[in-house]
C-alpha cells in the first residue's frame, strides 16, 4: 500500500475517522461515569449521614448519651479518608462524638453563626491533607436547646482513582477495537478494490501481447470502464489496420508507375533518359524511406507488440562471425535472457544489425556489445532496454558524431556503405521514443549507447 495510492487514501480516511470517533467516544464515557460515580459517591455520604443520626441514643433532656457503630471498616481504620463527627454547637462548639478514623483530628465547622441552612456539603481537607466531600446537618430533640452538627466525610481521591480505573480500561478496549478496526478498513479496501489491481493486470498483459482484450466477470462500478477499454483497444487495433492497408496502396499505385519510367527511361540512350532514370531512382528511394518510416511509426504504437531481444541479437551475432569468418575480429556480448523489447521484432533487428555491422566495419580486433533491463522504482513503469555498442577502431571525433546521424553522411569514404546505416537506428530509436548516444568507447574507438521501450 503505496503512500500516493487510492488505497493508502481510502485506508487514511478509514482510519483516521475511526481514531477520532473512538477518541471522541471514550471521552464521552469517562466524563460519563465519572458524573455516575460522583453521584453515587454523594449519595453514600447522604446515606452514612441518615444512618448516624438514626443510631444516636437521645436521652431526654436532649443531650447525646451514646453513638451506635457505623457498618463500614473504613470509618474505624485511622486516618482512611471517610470519618464521621458529632459536634455540639453552641459556646464551645466541642466534638463529642467521631469515628475511630478521625484518631485526634477533627473536621472543620461548615456552619456559620445566623447561618439559616440546616444542612450542606462542603469541599474541604482532612487531616492528611487529602481532599474530601462532606455532607453535614443540624439535628437535635424538638424540646431541647441542645443542637449539634452531624457530618461525614468521604475522600475525593476515591472518585479520581476509580476514573483512572475505568479509563485506563476503556482505552485499553478502544486501543483494541481501533486496531481491530484498522485491520478490517485493510481487508475491506484491498478486496473492495481488488477488481481495479485486476484491470490493470489485464491492461498489462495486452501491452504485453498476452492478451487482445479485458475478460472477466466486473463489478456493476467497473463494468463500463471495462467495455469502454475494450473499445478502446480494438478502435486502436483496427486504426492500425486500415493504415497499414492505406501504406500499402500508395506503395502500390505510386511504385509501379516510377517502375515503368525507370524502364523507359532505360531504353533512352540520351542524357534525357539518364537524367529521368536517376530522378526516379532518386523518387522511388524516398517512397520507401518515408513509407518505411510510416509504418514503423505505426507499429510502434501497436498495443501488444513485443521481441524477445536474446534471440534476435544472438542470431545477428551469428551472421557478423560468418561474415567476418576472414578477419581475426571477436564479438562478445552479454543480454539477459528476459530481456524483451516493447516493439516489432523486425525494428529490432534493424537497430542492432546496423549497429553490429557498423562496430565490425570499423572495429580491429575487438567488439563488445552490452544489453541490460534498467528497472524503475516507480512498479507501473516497465523500465528501458539499454544497448552498448563498443569497438576498438579509430573512433569519430564530437564535430563528426553529429554530421554521421545524418542521412547518406559517412565518415569515411573508402569504408563499403552507404551510409544510411546509424541515421536508419536514430530513425527507429526516435520513433520508439528513445534515446541514441555517440561517445569514446573506453577500448578506444566508438561507443553507441541507446535506450530502447522495454516490456
């Protein structure tokens, strides 16, 4: 899953949203419970104070004769956090009565002189310093002076404590369910678009000859794609056809008639006729030339044209030893077996037959020729086929590159040829969208170097 992919983006999104609703989600629900658990955590205070006052033993002047015991270990565990206290109001505001967990220390005195509430909370600290809750009342008999402040006191920690509880669970199980998540947006955007990774499969074996056209069972999304790219191909193909077809009629209708000139113009023994002879020849060159080129230009576009590039230079390495079979000349060369070349097997054998010739006509004892697949990083671009051509012969100065691409132009003239042979390759090699080098070879003479379309 490539970062600029559809994929990467989709699985983004996917994942990005999730995080956040689920970030958003376990906010929600630790504020949630912490209100829950603070509530609940009131309302036990409110019940421990009803439970207190309930379990005094009154006497009849009004004064407190004794507490019954609180059922909960942590008002007798010293110091815990939750106490309780009874405090008689009045001159000298003494604690009568407190919890075993309060040891020495008291609760401050929430209630006001002229204070008209009978009850309240209060947020305060103990005698730890820690912060607590407590919930207080006035009670006392209807018939007596006598009141007294009941209060009891619950530590905050508590609430904090079990809200980290909680969300650490809750963030472990949305950690959980977010990877789980993150998993299935992968599995679901792989297999949602595994029938695109399919089309461009398919794509790929058309350009390279292994197929004429997408089959397959698509998707409702995909379908039309497919039958527009269908569509597409055999509009290219029959495109293709019909020019070929027009080439060969204009070869036709325009080659018989230079013929039947040439001819005549033969049995003219008269300047004349040797003027209009070499005019023709001159005519019927360039017909070829351009419809050549014409054509070659068309197959170069072709979808599915394809050469197995091992084959075809081995065989023209061949032909260069046999010919050469006089001259003490070695040819060696190195190509990869899968090397294959995204053209028409006759362009290549144009190409590398020219250049072998060439490296042997000049060449003196030594030619060495260098195929290799270049590959790309980036995996939709098939890479180039580089060619290196080298020989140990004379060499061609840099002003005498330039002037031996041209048409008909040779470096030197007592050398056979015609000197179409290194125009011919760039021809080829420009139509194919590639690149052609002269340059010093390192064993002395010249160096071609060309980058051909690879499959």
């Amino acid at each position: 899953m490539r970062v600029r992919s559809l994929a990467f983006r989709l699985f983004l999104a996917a994942s990005g949203w999730s995080i956040v609703l689920l970030l958003l989600g376990g906010l929600v629900l630790s504020n949630l419970y912490r209100d829950k658990v603070q509530s609940s955590f009131e309302k036990s205070l409110e019940l421990y104070l009803e439970n207190l006052i309930a379990k005094v033993n009154w006497q009849d002047d009004g004064t407190i004769l004794g507490v019954g015991a609180i059922t909960d270990p942590r008002f007798d565990t010293i110091l815990s956090g939750w106490y309780w206290q009874i405090r008689q109001l009045g001159a000298d505001e003494d604690v009568i009565f407190a919890s075993r967990s309060l040891s020495m220390d008291t609760l401050v005195n929430p209630v006001q002189k002229n204070d008209p509430n009978v009850s309240g909370t209060v947020v305060h600290f103990g005698p730890r310093g820690e912060n607590l809750r407590s919930v207080w009342q006035l009670a006392g008999l209807a018939d007596s002076p006598n009141r007294y402040l009941f209060m009891v006191a619950g530590n905050l920690e508590d609430i904090d404590l079990e809200t980290r509880d909680f969300r650490r669970s809750v963030i472990s199980a949305l950690a959980i369910l977010g990877f789980a998540l993150m998993i299935t947006a992968y599995f679901q955007i792989r297999y949602g678009l595994k029938p695109l990774r399919s089309i461009g499969d398919r794509i790929s074996a058309i350009r390279a000859g292994r197929a004429t056209k997408l089959e397959g069972d698509f998707p409702t999304e995909i379908q039309p794609l497919a039958m527009e790219l269908n569509e597409l191909v055999t509009s290219n193909t029959a495109i293709i056809e019909r020019a070929r077809t027009h080439v060969g009629n204009l070869a036709h209708s325009l080659k018989t008639p230079l013929s039947v000139i040439s001819n005549e113009a033969r049995q003219l023994d008269s300047p004349v006729g040797k003027k209009i002879l070499k005019q023709s020849e001159m005519m019927l060159i360039q017909i070829t030339h351009h419809l050549d080129r014409a054509r070659v230009a068309g197959q170069a576009n072709v979808i599915g044209a394809i050469t197995e590039v091992s084959s075809v230079a081995q065989a023209i390495k061949r032909t260069m030893e046999r010919l050469n079979t006089g001259r003490e000349i070695a040819i060696t060369m190195s190509c990869p077996e899968d090397a294959q070349f995204a053209g028409e097997r006759q362009d290549l054998e144009e190409i590398l037959g020219n250049l072998f010739e060439n490296a042997c006509k000049w060449g003196e004892t030594r030619v060495e020729v260098t195929i290799e697949k270049i590959t790309m990083q980036d995996v939709n671009s098939p890479g180039y086929l580089q060619i290196v051509v080298d020989d140990d012969g004379p060499g061609v100065s840099p002003g005498e590159r330039e002037r031996m691409m041209r048409r008909g132009a040779r470096s030197d003239e007592t050398k056979p040829g015609s000197g179409l042979g290194l125009s011919i390759v760039a021809e080829l090699v420009d139509l194919y969208q590639g690149k052609l080098v002269l340059a010093n070879a390192p064993m002395g003479g010249l160096r071609v170097e060309l980058k051909l379309p690879a499959v």
